[in-house]
C-alpha cells in the first residue's frame, strides 16, 4: 500500500479529467434521528437592556430590559465535561446597526436527549445551574484597547441612535455585535480562542479570560481579485474598497486535528470572482500567526444570488471536513402554511487532498437535513411520516459527537426567523444524527493538511493569476 504522502503526490498529478471525474458525489449516506432536545426562544440571561434597536417581530416586543437573548447559535465546541457543550451566539440581531447592545458571548449547555431540555451548566465544570449566570458564559472585551477603532463601549451614545451606552459595557469595554460579527469559534492547546469574524473579516485572538489579546487579523487577497490587497466588506471599519458583500466574511473556521493551522471559510465570494459559486477557504499558522497563501476552493450546489450560502465548517481530520450548505428559504416543506418552504438543507464531507483542475476540493453529501428518517420518533413537531426535517433558515452548527454521531443546531435569529411554526420566533433546537458510515476522525500525516498538497495548491492559484494578468 501507498504511504499516505505517495498516494498523496500521485493523486495531484492525475490528468485534469480525471480530477474532474472524481470532483464530487452526490449521494449520501443513509442517516437516522437519535436524539432531540430544545431550548426555548425566549430565554434569557443577565445582561445590558437589548434589541433597542429593533422592531417588534412574531409577537415579541422589544427592548428586552435587563436581558440578553440566548439565541443566534452560530457555532458549536464540546464543553466541560462528557455531554456538554459550549454554543457561540453571533452579533446578535443581523446587522451591525441593529446590534451594538448585544454582547458577544458563547453558553455552556447540557442538552438532555431523554428529557428533551437543554440546562444551562457551569462553565468551567459543567455542572447543571438552575438558570443561565455569569457562571455560564463567557464575555468577549477589549480591555487591552487591541480593536484597533473605536468600539460602541468608547461612545456615549449606541451608534445611530440617542440612547445612552450602558455603563457596565462602558467599564468593562465588552464586545458587542456592532464592534465584530463573530460567526465561528476554536479552542487551541494553550486555552485561547480563534474567533472568525464576518464584518472584517478578521481573525480575532481572545485570552482565555475573554480578552481580545491582539489586532484584529485582515485576510490578504491571495488571489488578486480586483485592486484591494486585502478581503474586505462594507462593515470593515477601515475600508473605502470592499470587494466583499456584506454578511459574507468568515462563516465557518476548522482547527485541524493537529492543532497546528485554521482553515477559515468565507461566506461568499468576492465581487470581483466570476465563480459566483465559488467560496474560499484560507490556511492560517497558528505557529506564526500567519496566513500561509494556501487557498482551497468549495464549490456551492447554486450561486450566491440564488440565496445559497454555508452554515459551518468543522475538521474530521487533517484533510476531511464537514461543511454545512443551504439555501436561504424557511419552513418544513410538509406544513401547507409555508408557501415558499426550505429545500435545499444539506451536510457534505470535503477533502482537501483531493481537487479538480479548477482547484475545488472533493465534496460528498452526507446528510440531507430536510429527509431524516426517524423511526423511534423523537422529532416531536419536526417529524411527519417517520421523516424528521431541520428546515431552519440558517443552520450554522455541526459537531463530532462520536465517529457516527453528529450535533447539528440552528441559529434561531431571534425574534425574527420562523422555520418550524408560523408567527412563532424559532427555538434553539439541538439533534443528533446517526451516520450509516463511521467518519475517520483520526489525525492524519501533517503532509495531508497543510504540506505539500497546500504548496502545490498555493502554486496552483498563483499561476492562475498570472495567467489571468
């Protein structure tokens, strides 16, 4: 048998119709419904007075006094102990006008698949609390003043409004969904956090206490679309050329099984990018605190301007991952009060060691969201016919439970989306699915991930470019 760096080299100088042949596949693994628990929408833990700048939706009436909204879980990490989980809420209500008093925070949660609950839990020990305190979650700040522009906790008022900046946020300079769109989170060896920004985007470098411990990082333009060097969208504070949409930085970020590189995954693709389907994925050293250049391309099942977009991205080992695709529609396809339902929900398995001609990693589907059999019927309101369906707007978490289990979450948005019960804001909705084929979450030669196949990638793109110029 080959060793894996053999295989590896003779794999990347097949005849570009081959690499094509072997792209993608489309069929997936058979699945089942193993578990469900939900937490509700309206929760709530201590907080700054919230959604003071926005307007009552599904029947919730905001401000939110004293509170913040547990929701908007946009990325997933196994928590303290066996059973636990820590759950990442984004900028909070959309957009970065909406959202400069809510604070950025990830929870630690136990859901319960027997009693269908989820429990707010000590951070640090996992222990069940009886309700969501400070010993729950965890507070993104600037007290080192690393932001590098001024944050909603340097101002009197919140931006775009007369109301004044809660005094708490002021003192303790907190993040808030205003100062950085925070969309993905990786614990690394030394107990600091990677998070993956949207606004920037940047990577931002939190201390374990919840302290932004340097400049935010820029993404370069290793491509060289268009005249901007660097990746940056209309949010960017320090921008006048975005070549990137809004709400289209970094969705989804992987740590590989090393844990030596991220591998940060944007949302959209820049403007100037004739493959409007096409979404780039960009090694960084953790060593070096560096993007290496190495750039891997997904290629989506629509376009962007369809509404197609990614939920996550999360290792299997140093070459697999997992990427959550959908479409922007909402709403269980068998509930005739949905008009314009969701259809297109779906898990697929990439390899990075495997590309075509045109430098798309290899993409099979593993799960379809919208058909998950459920025999035991433990979907509750999300099962018909023995069919379980997860057809929420925006899922945008996906978790290694076991090698044959995966923790899938959506981001509810509250109070705005409604995918599961019309005029009702969506739950947060925790589901274990159980793959036919177990997932080889193992570690894998350092060669695979981020070696040669990344150098000959990284060559493979800039030759690409200067064929181009």
């Amino acid at each position: 048998m080959l060793s894996s760096k053999k295989f590896l080299l003779s794999s990347l100088f097949l005849t570009p119709s081959l690499l094509v042949l072997s792209a993608f596949s489309s069929s997936a693994s058979a699945v089942e419904l193993v578990g469900r628990a939900v937490l509700n929408a309206d929760t709530f833990a201590p907080g700054p007075t919230s959604g003071q700048l926005i307007t009552a939706s599904n029947g919730r009436i905001p401000p939110f006094i004293n509170q913040q909204p547990i929701q908007g879980f946009s990325a997933v990490l196994p928590g303290p102990k066996e059973g636990t989980y820590l759950v990442m809420v984004d900028n909070g209500f959309g957009s970065k006008p909406t959202s400069p008093d809510s604070l950025l925070r990830f929870y630690a949660v136990e859901p319960d698949f027997t009693t269908g609950q989820v429990f707010p839990v000590n951070l640090q020990t996992g222990e069940r609390l009886n309700s969501f305190s400070q010993e729950s979650w965890f507070q993104l700040n600037d007290q080192n003043h690393q932001a590098g522009f001024p944050i909603v906790a340097d101002q009197t008022n919140y931006p775009g409004s007369n109301i004044p900046v809660d005094s708490n946020l002021k003192s303790n300079r907190w993040l808030t969904g205003a100062d950085f769109d925070i969309e993905s989170f990786r614990k690394v060896s030394d107990g600091t956090y990677w998070f993956g920004d949207e606004f920037g985007p940047f990577l931002l470098h939190v201390s374990a206490n919840g302290t932004l411990l340097e400049k935010p990082i820029s993404l370069p333009n290793f491509l060289g679309l268009g005249n901007n060097s660097l990746v940056q969208s209309p949010s960017n504070p320090n921008t006048t050329t975005p070549n990137l949409p809004n709400s289209k930085g970094f969705e989804g970020m992987a740590l590989n099984t090393n844990g030596t590189k991220l591998y940060a995954m944007l949302e959209g693709p820049l403007n100037n990018d004739q493959n409007r389907n096409r979404l780039l994925i960009n090694e960084f050293d953790l060593a070096t605190k560096q993007y290496t250049g190495n750039v891997f391309a997904y290629r989506m099942e629509n376009t962007v301007e369809s509404g197609q977009a990614i939920g996550d991205l999360t290792a299997i080992n140093d070459h697999e991952f997992l990427v959550i695709e959908r479409d922007s529609k909402q709403g269980d396809p068998n509930n005739p009060a949905f008009t314009t339902p969701a259809q297109f929900k779906r898990i697929y398995k990439i390899d990075i060691s495997q590309v075509d001609s045109q430098g798309f990693v290899k993409k099979n589907l593993l799960v379809d969201l919208l058909n998950i059999p459920d025999p035991n019927n433990l979907g509750g309101n999300g099962t018909t016919n023995g069919v379980f369906t997860f057809p929420f707007v925006t899922i945008e978490d996906v978790l290694i439970v076991d090698h044959q289990t995966l923790l899938v979450i959506n981001d509810n948005n509250y109070p705005f989306s409604v995918g599961r019960t019309p005029g009702q804001p969506d739950n947060n909705e925790f589901i274990l699915v159980k793959l036919d084929q177990p997932l080889t979450s193992v570690p894998e030669p350092s060669t695979v991930g981020g070696g040669i196949l990344a150098l000959v990638m990284g060559g493979f793109f800039r030759r690409k470019k200067q064929q181009s110029n």
